[in-house]
C-alpha cells in the first residue's frame, strides 16, 4: 500500500519584528559647537579688518576655532551632522586670527613710520634696522646696545660723564650727566625729541633733579634746544640719587618701535 502524502502548508518568510513604540532611532542633530563657531569665525572675519577694533576679532577667532575643532571631533563618530559647517567655521576662524595679526602688523608699521616722518627720519629703508657702531677701542657690543658711544634712531650720541654734583632743592644728592649729540635726521630737532635718556641705579629709574643753585656748568635749556641736521650740540641733565653707589646710564630712541638699539654705560661715583 502507497502511503497517502499530506500536503504540507506554505512556508511564510520570516518576519522581522517591528520596533517597540517609542524606540525609533534618534535623529542626528547638526553640532552646536559647529553653528557657534561659524557664527563666531562670520562676525570675527568682518572685524579683522577694522583697527583696534580687530583685537576682539583675535580673540573670537580663537574662541571659535576651539569650537570648531570640538565639533569636527563630534562629527566623526556619527552622532552628530555638520562635518562641513565645522569644517567651514574652522577655517572662517582661523582666517579671522591670521588678518587680525596682519593688520596689526601694518597698522603698527604706518604708525611707527608717521613717528619718523615728523622727526625727520627716512623710512625708505624701514624694514631694516641700522648696524651699531662698535664702541671706541673695544671689541664690538652685542646687536643693538652700545658701549659710551653710538647710534640710535634719529641722533649719534656719546656718554661724555657722570659726576657727583650739587644737592636738588630739597636738598638731596644727584648726578649730572652730560652728553653730546649730533642731529642725524632732515629736520631741526631737539635732544629731548629724539632721545630717551634715563639713569638706574640699583635697578630703579632716578628722577630728573630740580636745582636751586645751578652746578657748573649745567644748562637748563639744552634739553629742549632744537639744532639743525647734522649739528652737534651738548646736554646736561641732573638725576636724584639714592646713594652713592655705580649709576648706569641708558640712552634709546623716543617713541620707537626699536627699543632695543640703545647707548649705555656704567659710572662709579665714588
């Protein structure tokens, strides 16, 4: 006997089982730092160009490229959207950074050339700094500072001495420093514009003395007397001492970008 075949029922694929309500997968935000500092890279990209103003624009830039690097991070391991609004931010940022410092840069150079202009100063050649002369029967100074003698911006000067002299009109002890000067610029000048004269002594600037009875050989007046280019005159200042002990005189270049060009020099008083 045939054994009767039972017909079997159709096989259903399987389903796949439908997600829980309220388990839907959670959409992907874009970054907030992204949006932050895209905002702050826009508003610190207009300011960069705007002088003085553009230390803000330094400082947001910064602030936002930080942000912008943060949320580029973010954005990598897929759980947030704005790869390229970070990236965009970034770099807006960064720019707003690199203008600022140009512009300053600039800014400073065109005051600083303004400054030589009104002294008489060429600044044809600006951009490089003049080599100081080598001191007197010495071995040469380091770059920019100079033994006794030497340029600095707009003068030749030399330190001729520094002696004890008379007491201030209150009575106190002070130097008289005396110095000779030529004019180097295109315009009549005076040592008081050129110059920045100024005495230490253990570490401390000493003020400018005020005489009741003029030492020998002082003149009030030399210090503001203008000559013309390419004379030589000389300058007498009197400075109130603390003691007696050495007093190093320190001569530099009146509101110049340059103030490591300078003539110096160390006298015993004793």
């Amino acid at each position: 006997m045939t054994t009767p075949i039972t017909p079997q029922p159709a096989q259903r694929p399987p389903q796949q089982p439908m997600p829980a309500a309220g388990h839907r997968p959670a959409p992907q935000h874009v970054t907030i730092c992204g949006i932050i500092s895209v905002v702050f890279g826009a508003l610190g990209l207009v300011l960069s160009f705007i002088p003085i103003v553009n230390n803000v624009a330094a400082i947001l830039g910064f602030i936002g490229a930080i942000l912008g690097i943060i949320a580029l991070v973010g954005t990598f391991g897929g759980k947030k959207r704005g790869k390229v609004l970070s990236v965009v931010a970034t770099v807006l940022c960064v720019l707003s950074v690199v203008i600022t410092l140009a512009m300053q840069s600039a800014t400073s150079k065109a005051i600083d050339d303004s400054i030589k202009e009104s002294k008489g100063i060429d600044t044809s050649q600006s951009g490089s700094s003049a080599e100081p002369k080598s001191s007197v029967g010495k071995d040469a100074q380091p770059k920019g500072e100079q033994d006794m003698e030497g340029d600095v911006e707009g003068l030749h000067v030399k330190i001729v001495s520094a002696a004890l002299s008379v007491n201030d009109y209150e009575g106190k002890p002070t130097v008289l420093v005396t110095y000779e000067w030529t004019n180097k610029t295109t315009k009549n000048n005076s040592f008081a514009g050129l110059a920045h004269p100024q005495v230490f002594q253990n570490g401390k600037a000493l003020d400018t003395a005020i005489y009741m009875d003029t030492p020998e050989g002082y003149d009030v007046n030399s210090y503001t007397t203008e000559i013309q280019p390419n004379a030589t005159a000389t300058v007498t200042l009197g400075y109130v001492l603390q003691d007696t002990s050495p007093v190093t005189v320190d001569i530099s270049a009146f509101l110049s970008a340059d103030d490591t060009t300078k003539v110096v020099h160390t006298f015993n008083l004793q």
